[in-house]
C-alpha cells in the first residue's frame, strides 16, 4: 500500500545559456535518477531547456526550433519511464511566444501550461519576449508531432491524485493561479521558476511558499534556476522546496555549482482530510465569479506496491524540537493562566482548590494556578492545595507534594482520606483488603467529594489536572477525578506535559521550587491507588497497565487530526518507532488505544469546561463529537489484518 503518499521531486540542472541539446543531457540523468528512486512526478525549474536569461535570444528562430527538437531528444530517451516530468521551455502558438510548462510522460505530451503573470520590472523584461496566459488563442496546440492541451486553466486527473502548474511570478501575485486550481481540486502544486536572490528575499520567498501551501491545503513543489544562468546583473541560487500544507518538508543547496535532485513524499490522504474536515474551504465557491473554466487531463499515476518513506515520522507529534519547544511550551502556558484568569473573574471566585498528588498533571495544574495569582495580582494563599494521601501514597509523591504547596506559597491542607475510605468499605460491605477497581475508585472519589466541599465552603473553583491522553484513554474515575469545576490540562497530552513542567520551572518559578519540580518530572506516572512496594517504591505504574503514552499520543493526533484508518497508522507508527517497537507490540497497544477510546467516549461527553490548546481536542462542545455507544469493530478487525 501507498497509504496516500505521492513520491515527488525538485530537479535543479546546471545549464548552458542557449544550448539546448547540452541543457537536456543534463535533465534526462536527472529523470532517469527520480525514476530508479520510484518518484512519481518531478519538476524542474522555469525555461529549464533554454535557460532562463537568454534576453533577446527568445526572438531568435533558431533558438525556439532547437528548443522543440530538444524536447522531441527528452521524450525519446525518457519513454521507458513512467515518471511525470514537468520542464520549463519556450513555445510558440499563433504568432505568440509563451514561457510554459510542459508536461509529458513516457514520451507522450500531456499539457502545457504557460505563464500567467509575466515580469516586467526592474532586470526582468518577460512581455519583451513572452506573451501572457489569458492572451493565448489556442486550447490546442502542435508540439514534438503530437496535439496536446495548452493553457493555463487545465487540472491533470488520476484517480489518485489532481495537480496543476504555475510559473514564478504567478504564485508572488494577489491571487496565484494556484488558488483556482487548489479550489479546482488539485492537491498538488508545481512551480517552475528562476526566482533571483537579494538580501532578506529568500526568507521572504519561503514564507510566501509556506503560506500558499497552507492556504490552499496543498503539496507544493518548488525548482528555480541555479547555476549556469548569466550573472551580467542577477544571481540564482538554485532555490528548491517540497511544502506540505505549510510545512517545508525538504530544500536544496543553496548556491551550489551541481545538479541537485530533491525528493520527499507528499500526504495527499492527509490534505484530502484537512479539506474535509475545514469546512470553509470550499465555501462561497459557487459565488466565486473569477474562477476560470478549469480543463480535467486524465493520466495515470505510476503504481508503486510499497512505499518508503523519505520523510521523517517524528515519534512526538505533538512535541517539536529545539526553539519551536520553547515557544510551544511560552504560548501553551500562556494559553492556559489566561483561561483560568479569565474564569475566575467572570464567575467572582477568586479561590482556586487543587489536590496535589505529587504527580505531573496536578504539578502543571498548581503552576498554572499560581501564576493566574500572579497575573490577577491575588495573594498566592488563594490557592488552597490539599494533599490527601491514600493506601498508594509513597514517601516521595507525598513529600513533594507538601513542599510544593508550601513553597510556592499557597494555603496548605493535608487531609488523608484512608479512614474515610475505610468507613465507606464498611458501608458497602467491601474487604479492605480487596485491591480492585472498587477499592482503588473509591479513593478517587473521596478526593473528589474533599477538593468540591471544600470548594463550596470556601467560595472556590476546583481546579482539575486530568490531562488529553487520560480523557482519549478513559484513564479516569467516573465523577472521580474525571470531575471539577475547570480543567486546566484538558488540551494537553500527556508526552507534552512533562516538557511544560520542566519549561516552567525554567523559565518561570523561582529557585526553592525547582528541585521538588525537578524531582516531579523524573518521577513515574501512577494514579498510586494500590499500596507501594515493600521498598516503599510506586507500585502502580500506568504505562504497564495502558501502555506506553508516547504510543497512545502518536495514535491520537493520527486518529483525530487527521482521521487515518488504524493501517496507515500503524504503518507511521512503525516509521517513527521502528528502532524501539516492533510490529506486534504497536499492534497490540494500538488495539487497546482503539478499544479504550470507544468504550471511554461516556467520560468524554461530561467532561468539565477547560482551554483548547492545540489542533486536537476531545471536548463534547467542540471539537470531538461522538457517540458513546458508537462500534470499535470496524477498526479492530483492521488491526487484526496487520
């Protein structure tokens, strides 16, 4: 299977000024290379076969003949493959010279799209010589002996993948081409280019790509000219980029003096959700006068069995790496003292109560609480945080538990719940000593009825910890810890909040918190619900009971960011674990990642009021609507196939 993915490339040939033949020696290796790396369709940059700088060369006769004969060169000795190629060159059509695309595969012509938007500024004088897209009379034209579609209104069609071409100046205008054709349904866009360099231009250029990319929700592959072009007043600096909707997947060399192919895979299954799912997408088109009458070119895609992959599948999807950490992690944090400020205004309740366990989510819950105090200008001792220790509290959890409270300045409580629970055992005729789910829910739930009577008494909010890899999971009380008054993590998986803790107290704490943080981050994730071990160590530790959260996160973002089926997503997850987990222990973590999400849906569809921080969010109101007796079956029995 291919999983949705196309195998596309950029290449960048060195080029003779005017030399035809010359510039096609360079470009067929180049294509017989793409071709034995099973890429599916590669680009090349803007006049490739002519080069671009020529001047007044284009008016010559000559120069336009042998740039045909040329071509007529590269599609012979490129008909054994069955690769799509896109080349830039001259063309002529009813006394007009057009700057075109042209687009073939395995020796047949299969459009031809020529420049909408032409130069003429500054160094660059393309009306000189070239005559504009929507001047052209034809929708037909002769070319290399064979009758092929010509104009810039034409989509290519498999029933795989749509994709359409623009030229340079058409994506740097108010609206490229490439807008209609993305409306149109093409998800892949090429542009062939000679884009010079100035100072500052390139950023701004990669800028412009991302954005178009990201605005149309497209594939978008870029190849500008590079050495070999005349340097009288310009430089190129053969410039060559794969986006993804908004994401630079692969770049050239800049200012390199070789040939240079480029190669990645674009998610045309990802893209195709991404539209579906951002309704406005396709909104208002009907109203949309100034969309051209697109033309559909059918071809068929080259098949490939398998695919593999050149692009990286990051295990943490929803943690990035390096400064993009930190500035995640500054504007999460932000995201959630600004809803919880705001909450506590707007209800007049200025206490917050928290049980702190010791553990991260209630840890980042505390942080978030104290410097919401900070900002509101409220004395930290309206945060009222209350450990209550139970049969499964350890001597660390408890006493960083304690010390953070005290330390960071809030209104300490220590309540222990083990008489009270006891009491309730007795009450419902439960052995004491009877370690079930019973005995460790009824733990759960004395915490809960504690933090919201004391809430009450004292005119407060309960401020909930409970995180998004525990409400995916289900890995919640019922009207336990399932419940409060506002969540704070409720946007937040789990793999991310250790990287908060450690950010905040960076950047954020002062000092005589930081080793009980430190400590809190370096600790096991555990509901200690069941007594500790004879070293008085946790006993209870989640990831042996639900498994690995790296995994349940990686599942996840792909089941609801994008909706993949459990087949493709398991094929990712073997991508970005394969040197940690092999093939059978994803499969059997994705199948309790899918059983869990179904049966959980119940604790979802009540959860309390809490900040949407990212693109996936399990909130009933919003973002994830489903029903809680809804059927795994469908997915199970694919991941039974795997």
């Amino acid at each position: 299977m291919n999983y949705g993915f196309v195998k596309v490339a950029v290449a960048i040939p060195t080029v003779k000024l005017a030399d035809c033949k010359s510039n096609v020696d360079a470009i067929v290796p180049l294509i017989e290379e793409a071709a034995s790396k099973d890429v599916q369709l590669v680009c090349f940059p803007e006049l490739a076969i002519t080069g671009y700088t020529c001047g007044d060369l284009f008016h010559n006769h000559l120069l336009i003949d042998e740039a045909e004969k040329a071509l007529s060169q590269l599609l012979e000795a490129t008909k054994n493959f069955p690769i799509i190629c896109l080349v830039g060159m001259p063309v002529k059509s009813c006394n007009q010279l057009f700057n075109a695309a042209v687009i073939f595969q395995q020796g047949k012509l299969l459009a031809v799209i020529p420049k909408t938007y032409l130069a003429a500024y500054n160094e660059f004088y393309e009306t000189r010589w070239f005559a504009a897209a929507n001047d052209a009379v034809a929708t037909e034209i002769k070319l290399c002996g064979q009758e092929v579609a010509f104009g810039a209104s034409i989509l290519l069609q498999s029933d795989d993948l749509c994709f359409s071409a623009e030229i340079c100046e058409d994506l740097w205008t108010p609206i490229p081409p490439s807008s209609y054709q993305a409306l149109a349904g093409a998800q892949l866009i090429f542009n062939l280019s000679a884009s010079n360099e100035l100072t500052g231009k390139n950023t701004y250029r990669k800028q412009l790509i991302s954005q178009q990319s990201a605005r149309c929700i497209t594939g978008y592959v870029y190849a500008s000219s590079g050495f070999g072009e005349s340097t009288t007043d310009v430089v190129f600096a053969a410039n060559g980029f794969i986006f993804e909707n908004g994401v630079l997947l692969s770049e050239s060399e800049r200012f390199s003096f070789d040939n240079q192919l480029i190669i990645n895979e674009i998610d045309i299954e990802r893209l195709q959700g991404d539209r579906q799912k951002n309704t406005c997408f396709m909104q208002g088109l009907s109203h949309l006068k100034l969309l051209p009458e697109l033309r559909t070119v059918r071809f068929s895609l080259p098949k490939k069995k398998t695919i593999e992959l050149t692009r990286t599948v990051f295990p943490l999807p929803f943690t990035p790496y390096g400064a993009a950490l930190d500035e995640r992690c500054h504007e999460i944090f932000d995201i959630q003292v600004a809803a919880l400020a705001s909450r506590l205004q707007h209800t007049g309740m200025l206490t917050m109560v928290i049980g702190i366990s010791g553990g991260l989510d209630s840890t980042l819950a505390l942080l978030v609480c104290v410097k919401t105090a900070d900002k509101l200008k409220l004395s930290r001792k309206n945060i009222i945080g209350i450990t209550m220790p139970g049969f499964g509290t350890t001597n660390r959890t408890y006493t960083n538990a304690v010390e953070l409270i005290q330390t960071l300045g809030c209104t300490f409580k220590e309540i222990s719940i083990k008489e009270a629970c006891l009491l309730h055992f007795k009450d419902i005729g439960h052995p004491e000593n009877k370690h079930d789910i019973t005995f460790e829910n009824t733990q759960a739930r004395q915490r809960t009825l504690l933090l919201m009577n004391i809430a009450n008494q004292q005119n407060g909010l309960v401020i909930g910890t409970g995180d998004l890899s525990e409400l995916a999971l289900g890995w919640a009380t019922y009207n336990g810890d399932h419940m409060s008054s506002y969540a704070v993590n409720t946007g937040i998986p789990k793999t991310l909040v250790r990287y908060l803790v450690q950010w905040v107290t960076d950047n954020k704490i002062e000092a005589a918190a930081k080793n009980y943080l430190l400590d809190v981050v370096d600790t096991p994730v555990s509901p200690e619900l069941l007594p500790a071990d004879e070293q008085g160590n946790i006993a209870q530790k989640t990831e042996d009971l639900v498994g690995p959260y790296e995994l349940h996160d990686f599942f996840l973002y792909y089941a609801l960011r994008f909706g993949f089926s459990p087949a493709k997503i398991a094929f990712l997850a073997t991508q970005a674990f394969k040197q940690k987990y092999p093939k059978e222990t994803l499969k059997k973590w994705l199948s309790v990642f899918i059983k869990r999400f179904f049966s959980q849906q119940f604790k979802r569809s009540c959860m309390p009021d809490g900040p949407k921080v990212g693109s996936v969010n399990l909130s009933p109101r919003g973002d994830w609507r489903m029903p809680s007796d809804a059927s795994s079956k469908m997915w199970l029995a694919e991941v039974d196939k795997l």
